[in-house]
C-alpha cells in the first residue's frame, strides 16, 4: 500500500497543470474571444416549500432567472459537442453538489453568440472592452475568492474565462443579477468548473487512442464520487467490474493448463483475484495516466504536493483513479461493446495477455490419476481407497452413456466441445475420480459471464441506477436461475447426480411449479449452478471473448433468462434442499429486499439449516408435515380468493359441502 501511495505522489509531483487549448491564458494583445450565452432550466418538481424554506427557494428561482441574463467568455472556441453535454450534466441548483441539492437541480445550456448573424461564437475586442469585461466578471464573483485586479495577473496553469452580462442586458438588469448572487457564486463556480472539466477530459481522452464517448458520459465516467457531483462514476463502475472479472477469469482459465492438469474452483478464484484485486487495479491505474483524466482537485502544481497531498488524500485519489478506469471499462462495453472494453484492458494492461480465441476446454478428458496424486493419509480406510482407484462411475463413462443425446440446450448446439454439456450437467457427487470434471469449474466461468452479460443488458434498457442492484439481483438469484433451469432448459430431465436427497428435491420443485401455487419454494441451488455453468461451456465452445463468445453468451442469455423476465416468486419461499428440524414443520424463509446492498447479491434468504440424517424417520415425518400445512395454506388462500366470486346460493351449497366433510371428526 506504501509503495502505491508513493507511486501516486510522484505522479503528482511531476505533473503540471495544463488548461484546456480553449481556457488558456490569452496573450496581453489579444483580440479575438469567443462568447456563449447561457440558458438555465430549474427542475424544481422534487423540492418541498416549507415557510422556513421560503426565502431561499424565492432566491434560488430569482438565480435561475439571473443565469439566462449571463453569457460566458473564453479564450478559445469550445467544441460545439462540449456545449450539448453541458446542458445534460445535472447541477445542485445551491452549487454545493449532492452535499445539498434540497433545492432541485440545474440545467444550464451554452449556446454561441450570434451577434453578428453567424455562429462562431467570436467578438472582437481591444484592451478597454478586454478590462471592462474583467470588471463584470469580477463584480459577479465577489461573494467568493475575488479574482484578480488585473486580468494580467493571473497565473498561467490556471483556466481562464469571465462570466459577464449577456450584451442585450442593460445595467438595470445586470444589478438584478448581482443582487442574485452577491452572497452566494457558487452556482456559477460549479458550472464553469464543469465547463472546464469537460473540455479537459475530452482533449485527454483523445491522446489514449480507445473507441469515441461522447463528452457527457466521458464526464461521468472521469468523475469519482469523492467529488460530490450529481452525476460520478459509480453507475459504469459495476459493469466494468464485472467485464474485466470476466476477461480475468477467461485468462485464469486459460492458464490452468499449463501444468498439464485442470485447477479446482478455490484455486481458479485465488489466481484470478491476485489479478482484479483491489491493490493491483490501483496500480495500473496510477501507471496507466489515469490522474491525468479523472477530476480531482488536489495536487494542481508541484508547489502544492507536499502541503496538502497527505496520505488520507492519496487514498482517496488512488481508489478515485481504480473507480474512474472500471468506468471507462464499463461505458466502453455498453456503448461499443466487450471488443472496446477488452480494447481498454489491453490498454492498462490490466490482464497480462489476452488467450486465443481457440480456448482450452480441458487438459486431457478421462484422463486417469496415480494413486500417489491424491496425498490420502495412511489411515484412510482401504475400502475407500480402493473406491478411488476402481470408481463405479467416470467422467469417461458418463460421456459415453450420454454421447448419443443431442449437445444441445437453450437454442444453443455445441459445436467444437460437445461433452462439455454433459459436464455442466454433472453433480459434484458422481465425479468419483476428481472434482475438476464435475460443473464446478464451468459454474466458476459462467458465474462470470453471466454477471456482465445481465449487467450489459440492463444498461441497454436503461435501467435506474437506484434500481440497478435489485433489477441485478432478480435475474441472476439462484431463485430465478432455479426456475430456468427447470422451465426453460429441462436440467431436471438431463441432470447428473448420485444423491438421493438432491433427487428427491428436484422433484418437488419440478411438481410445484407445475402445479401454479402462489407460493413456490426456493429450488435446489445445483439448479442455479447448472445454468451457470451450461452459460461457461456456452462461452468456451463459442471461442470466449477474443471469438463468438460474447455473442454467443448474450443470445443465450438474453433468450433463456432476462427476456421479458417472469413476475417475481412470491416473497414466502422454502428451501428445498434442507429438511424440516425434528421439532416440527420449518418456518418459511423471507427473502429480503436487496435493494440497501451497494452490491449485486446472488442468494437471497437465511442461511440454510444443516441436513439431518438421512435415515432418520422423524425427518420424514416433518417433512410430510411440511408439505400436508402448504397445502393446507395454499388452497386456504384459493378458496378465499374464490368466494368473493360466487352469489348466495353457491355459498351455501360449498358451507354445507364443508359441513358435511367435517362433521364426522367433529367432537360432540
């Protein structure tokens, strides 16, 4: 962490403040500037007036309708783009950010000057007009850190610009507007920092020679939470997380086989996250120039650094600059595409080399394993050992008893890896020779996979960022992945496993969703599994990032799981994989609203009881319990719902229906 900070400390000590071409300093016998008029919107909608609210609302309005009469003055011509991202980016109607935006939000729109009939935004000027200009913009800003006396003054690392009166405002007026600002400038400061800001990342992100974004989100993306404005980083941040926790994981995969053997989950996530950590993103980060793009307010001269870059603010910028460079990652992704965003990987060289578009699927399938391999201990009991060595089911023998069945599932059909299929499809308790041929690995991968391609498409419908995670969290839950993989796919049908227990509850999820409760209960998690890692095989057979992967995953996807996605299961789920406790029926799990995570999360629910034995009679009892009370309940709630439908006489013919049924149990 040391050798980091002290990384970002000699960036900031060798870096020189540089305005943008358009805000520099003019020379002394300037003649040309160029002049844009301002045009506010107040989006008040939101904004509760109380009495003691009053005064400054009133305020607030008389500054919005003080900004139309301002026009803003540059030394050079802004990019006509830079003027339409400006009026889209959000300001704190107070300046103060999300610190304080009680008062709404601000739109302010540039727009050239055409005073002479044209829309170059150009006005001549000469010495005296240049020093009356200063004088407005003095005047304006006097409420704050008042500029310079003379224009001449100042420094040249700075941004230069004046903000005047609009030339068709007369003196009268032009005191309206310092009467409306003359406590308070910050308004104004906010939106010509934002102006300037623009400009710059714009002129900087050309020189790093990735795919165009357009100004507006280039400046959400360069600007990290830390800085407080009403748009940051935060939204693009999780979808470039998860993209390069994909092509990370894609390199990790295709790395494993370089000892000549296959890794396990544990190991596959131990090396991939040596890769996405946070320390080592950071790093190349800071390595990567990203300091030089994203906003931030410290460190703007060497005459600085060592006064107010503490290490508390080189924190603050370094996870600024990891949070800015996942962003850019993610806006490349949802406007170009994973070829951009993996464009932008290469570039900061975030992964060490990206594999071939030939991906590895296994090291050698079948393949048999000495003894010695396994490090059993010496009192491992032989009869065990010898179950090891003579397995009663392989890897080898699966594939062949499912050799004949058609290698496709979801729309997909396998083309170059057929029996990954069957290994997606196979339960970690029939792989007796070893756990790397189970669907562990794949669920690993397409974990991955999953996670950016529902990201990816939930930008693509626009999804509100406050409803980001929850939307998140409704496609991938093992939940709804349960359900696909029952409704959409037919796992159930071609589903491998030697547990009698996971058998059984398969069934019972399979015949209560048939069976259109109301209430469905949570479904096993190696169904979820399954999807997950029939999605990694999808990828791997497809040729991953560098061929058809992406396509091929985003096809399936969006056909089997996020496409027009069912109503959510009703919040009363059980779990079907745990057994009731021997003290009677289990309560139902609550699945909990994810929507207070800063995360996506994947389960949802308590954590799930511990099994008992499976001999055990009282276990069946309960269980039976179980589901004789959820019937019980479910046609309770039918039966409810059905009398409000029925006239008099057809009440009283399904009372004394029930009368009778119940009438000889009953006591006397």
């Amino acid at each position: 962490m040391e050798e980091l900070l002290e990384l970002a400390r000699r960036s900031f000590s060798t870096r020189l403040p540089q305005p943008p071409l358009a805000f520099k300093k003019p020379s002394r016998d300037v003649n040309i500037l160029y002049a844009y008029s301002l045009s506010a919107q107040w989006d008040s909608s939101s904004v509760s007036v109380p009495p003691r609210r009053q005064a400054r609302y009133d305020k607030t309005r008389q500054r919005a309708t003080a900004v139309n009469k301002l026009m803003l003055v540059t030394p050079g011509p802004l990019d006509l783009a830079v003027c339409h991202a400006v009026g889209h980016i959000p300001l704190s109607a107070s300046g103060l950010g999300r610190a304080d935006s009680s008062m709404g939000t601000m739109d302010i729109s540039l727009h050239p000057c055409d005073h002479h009939g044209g829309s170059s935004a150009a006005i001549e000027v000469d010495p005296v007009l240049m020093n009356t200009l200063w004088g407005f913009h003095r005047e304006i800003f006097s409420a704050g850190k008042v500029p310079c006396v003379d224009w001449h003054d100042c420094e040249e690392g700075y941004a230069f610009l004046m903000m005047v009166p609009d030339m068709e405002v007369d003196r009268s007026e032009f005191d309206g507007v310092l009467e409306a600002f003359q406590d308070d400038s910050r308004l104004l400061l906010d939106f010509a920092r934002t102006v300037c800001e623009v400009s710059r990342m714009v002129q900087s992100y050309s020189s790093l020679g990735l795919p165009p974004l357009s100004p507006r989100v280039l400046y959400e993306v360069l600007t990290p939470k830390r800085c407080q404005a009403m748009v940051d980083s935060e939204r693009y941040e999780a979808l470039g997380g998860s993209v390069l926790q994909l092509v990370a994981s894609e390199y990790v995969w295709s790395q494993q086989f370089s000892g000549g053997e296959a890794s396990l989950e544990g190991k596959l996530t131990d090396d991939r996250q040596k890769i996405i950590s946070h320390s080592c993103t950071s790093r190349k980060a800071v390595d990567g120039g990203m300091l030089d793009l994203v906003q931030c307010q410290e460190g703007r001269s060497a005459a600085e650094t060592d006064a107010s870059l503490t290490r508390e603010v080189l924190v603050s910028v370094t996870n600024a600059a990891r949070s800015c460079l996942l962003a850019l990652i993610g806006a490349l992704c949802d406007v170009h595409g994973i070829e951009a965003a993996v464009q932008a990987i290469t570039k900061f060289q975030l992964v060490p080399n990206l594999p071939s578009p030939d991906l590895t699927a296994h090291g050698s399938p079948g393949e048999e394993r000495d003894m010695d391999d396994w490090q059993l201990p010496e009192d491992f009991p032989p009869h065990l050992r010898e179950r090891l060595r003579n397995p009663p089911v392989t890897y080898d023998t699966l594939t062949g008893a499912v050799q004949d069945s058609p290698a496709e599932v979801g729309g997909y059909v396998f083309g170059k890896h057929s029996w990954l299929l069957s290994e997606s499809l196979t339960h970690a308790s029939v792989t007796a020779v070893s756990a790397a041929y189970s669907n562990e690995r794949l669920e690993w991968l397409g974990d991955a996979v999953l996670g950016a391609v529902v990201l990816r498409w939930l930008f693509q419908h626009q999804e509100p960022p406050r409803e980001l995670v929850r939307a998140f969290t409704d496609n991938v839950c093992n939940a709804n992945l349960a359900k696909v993989a029952v409704e959409r796919l037919d796992v159930h049908k071609r589903f491998n496993t030697f547990s009698t227990p996971l058998l059984g509850a398969i069934r019972r999820f399979v015949r209560e969703l048939s069976s259109g409760r109301a209430t469905v209960r949570r479904g096993p998690k190696p169904l979820a599994d399954c999807v997950e890692a029939i999605l990694g095989a999808v990828w791997i057979d497809a040729g991953g990032s560098a061929a058809g992967g992406w396509a091929a995953a985003w096809d399936f996807v969006t056909s089997n799981i996020v496409i027009a996605p069912d109503p959510p299961l009703s919040v009363e789920v059980v779990d079907l994989t745990s057994p009731p406790s021997q003290d009677g029926p289990s309560s139902p799990v609550l699945a909990q609203p994810s929507a207070t995570h800063t995360s996506p999360r994947k389960e949802l629910g308590r954590k799930r009881p511990a099994p008992l034995s499976p001999n055990s009679s009282a276990k069946r009892k309960a269980a039976e319990s179980v589901n004789s009370e959820e019937d019980a309940v479910a046609l309770r709630e039918r039966l409810a719902s059905l009398a409000s439908t029925l006239n008099a006489e057809q009440l009283r013919r399904v009372v004394d229906a029930i009368e009778s049924e119940i009438a000889p149990g009953a006591s006397p």
